[in-house]
C-alpha cells in the first residue's frame, strides 16, 4: 500500500467533492473507475498522472453537448473547450491545496493530451480512458445508436490505444453482445466512421 501525501489526499477529496455535485451522479463513479484502471494498469504510474485520472471528467456536465452543432466541427469544438475546462478545473484545486506550478503543468498537459504519441504518460492515460469505456460503458452506448456507428467508434478507440492496452482489452469479461460488436470493429473493413460523436467517456 503505497503512502500518500496530504497534498494528494486532499486535491483526490477535493476532485470528488466538485464530481459529487452532478446532478446525474456520473461524474464521481467514472472519476473513481478511472483510478481503479489506472492502479490495475500502471500501479506504479505517477502522482501528476494518478491526479490527471482522477479528474479527467471533473465537472463536465457543467459544459453539455447539445450547446454545440451536433456534427464534425461541433463535436470537436465541444472536445477542446471540454478539455481546457477540465485542466483549468483542476488546476485551481490542485493550486488550492499547494501544488506547484511543476505538477499543475504537468496535469494539465495530461488532460489537454498533449503530445499523445510521444508521452508514454498521455499514452498510458489513454488507454485507461479507453478501457473504462469498454469495461463500463460500451453496453450502454451500444443500445443508444446504431450498429454501424458503434463499430466506428470501437475502431477508433482501438487506434487510440497501445498494445498493450489491446492486450488487456481483449481479455475483459465483456457481455456477448459487447464481444461481438468488438470483433466485428477488429475484422479488417469492418464499420463506418462516425462524424459527429465519439466514446461519451473519453
């Protein structure tokens, strides 16, 4: 059991206080599955990388998607300005509780995912992103739209993933429905691109 800071256990207390406060009840779990992945994939990883987890979400329900045309341009738009909202969020909690401005940088580059493939940290938190999604949220995502789309949407998640998260995503204890969708994104010309949506957790 590794020993944490005060600093650290108060920036997590503090991320779960802001995520507890959506009116869904979403934030907080997703926040807390994070984490979870996160120990199970890399137990070593970080604190700024353990921080950039844990409020990779934090407070997003506060910046909808329907506040943005909902095709390419929109989708994307609402993607950058979610992602600024997000370091900004936690910036001020991490300043808040007597993080330098090192770590504060460092988290946020992680959650604006800068410099994906050549950060292993950016790369390790996306694959924990995209296992979450698989593990917890594909089933759901899967009933809301059409076959076709949710094939495009694994196939870009699969891209946006190492190998090694390949490896430990196979090996997940889909349902039958999810396993199958997943093999069919994985056979070569299978699916269509999606243009105005993505995994609604990544």
């Amino acid at each position: 059991m590794r020993e944490e800071s005060e600093q650290f256990r108060s920036a997590i207390a503090r991320f779960d206080a802001a995520n507890a406060e959506d009116p869904d009840g979403e934030e907080l779990v997703y926040a807390q599955r994070m984490s979870e992945w996160l120990e199970k994939f890399a137990p070593g990883a970080s604190e700024s990388l353990r921080l950039a987890a844990r409020s990779q979400h934090i407070r997003r329900w506060e910046i909808p998607r329907n506040r943005y045309p909902m095709d390419r341009a929109g989708y994307h738009r609402w993607r950058n300005e979610l992602a600024a909202f997000h370091a900004k969020t936690a910036g001020e909690i991490l300043r808040g509780v007597g993080y330098d401005d090192a770590t504060v940088g460092r988290v946020q580059s992680l959650l604006k995912k800068e410099r994906l493939k050549e950060d292993p940290e950016a790369q390790l938190l996306e694959d924990v992103i995209c296992l979450v999604f698989l593990e917890h949220y594909l089933p759901e995502f899967a009933a809301k739209h059409e076959e076709e789309k949710v094939i495009g949407i694994l196939r870009k998640t699969w891209r946006k993933m190492s190998e090694r998260g390949h490896d430990v995503a196979m090996k997940l204890p889909l349902d039958t429905e999810s396993r199958i969708l997943v093999e069919e994104a994985l056979r070569p010309g299978a699916g269509g691109e999606s243009k105005a949506a993505g995994p609604p957790k990544t």
